[in-house]
C-alpha cells in the first residue's frame, strides 16, 4: 500500500487563510504554497497586498504562488513586477488568456526575459501547455499549471493530458508540473505515477491524506460505527 512519504510528487497547499497556512506549514509533506483570486475571496480576503504580506511573513522560505488579477496584459506585467518584489519564494501566476480569451503568451515572453518566477495558470489542453513553455523556456525556474481535476468535471480523463505535459517538460527541467484543482487524494497516485512534479491540494483533501496505507476493514468497521452512533445521536426510532 501507497504511503504518502515514499510519493516522489511534491505536495503544495492551496488556499488563502493564513492560520490553515501556518498550521500546513507545520507538516513535513508540504512543499509550497498556492492562492488565487476566488480562493482569497471566499476567505473573506479584501486587502490583496496586507494577504500577500502576511502570508509571506508565515511562510518566508517554501515557493508561494499568487496571481495577478488584471484584464489587461500591461497592467498584468506591472502587478507581476510589483509582486515579485515582495520575496525571493514568490511566483506569479498568470492565467494562459485573459477573459477575452487573447493569449498570454507575449506577456509570458516579457516576463521570462525580465527574470520573473512564473506560473502560468488555468490550463486544460496540450497546445496551451506547449506555448506556454515555449514562452518561459529560458527562466530559471517556472511552474506550468493544468487544471487535471477540471478536465475531469467534463467526464474526460485528465492522465493523458498531464503525461503529454510530463513529456514535453523533459527537456526544461526548470519548468515543474503542477497537477491542478484534484478532486479526490488518489489524484495524488495518479500524478505521481505519471511524473508529474507537483500536486496543489486543498486544506480538506491534505488532511485526508493521513488515510493512505489504512487497513479496510478497520476503515468498514470506523464508517459502521459512525452510522449507528449518528442515528443514536438523532434518537431515531420505529
């Protein structure tokens, strides 16, 4: 049975509150950290910069992910420059279109060649994959972000996507592979056995991930034992 320490994917918490943050810092399988916009507004978040700060103040020295949340691309590249000053762990996500559906991709050039740590994001497909790293290929370090567990809410399945991307990255292994929006934690064994890099997990599904390697039938008797205590609870009768 899989244990979650002999993985060789690496583990990145994704969320935007800083006491889950700080408490996911404590646990030696998390790698880095990732946010987003909708993820800080369901935070309650509404000073995006005191975010950003106070999140790296908790988490100083793992890769932490934030993005940027313009329209246009020159006020993108002046959010990922103001941005990327705020610490030397810092990556700047940029969405793969704006919601005009226009390409990034000249941007993403511009930032590469100013040094820019980036992630780009919002991905689905292979062709986005390939343009995107061909825009970045020449940073020192950069994450490409494919929505895997999007994919599979149209009823495809995610692998084939992931391990094209998996393949295109050999030859830049600057560029990791970040295994986005999972569903369920046997995505975890999926993108590990595929070679991807990276896994971005929610606070809810890290927590299940202390399940990996448990005996069945202990598991049978735990889930018997929570219905009957629960229609106990309720003081059901007939």
């Amino acid at each position: 049975m899989t244990s979650a320490r002999t993985l060789s994917i690496k583990t990145f918490a994704d969320g935007a509150d800083i006491a889950e943050m700080k408490r996911m810092r404590k646990n030696p399988l998390i790698k880095g950290f990732t946010t987003n916009p909708t993820l800080m507004r369901k935070s309650g978040v509404v000073d995006y910069e005191a975010f950003a700060r106070a999140a790296l103040d908790a988490i100083p020295d793992l890769p932490l992910s934030f993005e940027v949340f313009a329209d246009d691309f020159d006020e993108m590249e002046r959010q990922a420059l103001k941005i990327r000053d705020w610490g030397d762990n810092v990556y700047i996500k940029i969405p793969i279109t704006n919601s005009k559906g226009e390409s990034a991709v000249p941007l993403l050039r511009r930032l590469a060649d100013q040094g820019v740590k980036i992630n780009v994001t919002a991905m689905m497909t292979s062709l986005q994959v390939a343009s995107a790293v061909a825009a970045i290929k020449t940073v020192e370090a950069a994450y490409v972000s494919v929505f895997a567990g999007r994919i599979a809410d149209t009823g495809r399945d995610p692998v084939p996507v992931m391990a094209e991307a998996v393949k295109m990255l050999k030859e830049t292994p600057q560029i990791e592979l970040i295994w986005a929006s999972p569903r369920e934690v046997y995505d975890i064994i999926r993108a590990d056995e595929i070679g991807c890099h990276i896994i971005t997990i929610t606070y809810g599904l890290l927590d299940k991930m202390a399940l990996f390697g448990k005996d069945l039938d202990e598991f049978s008797l735990e889930t018997v034992k929570m219905f009957f205590d629960d229609a106990s609870s309720a003081g059901y009768r007939l």
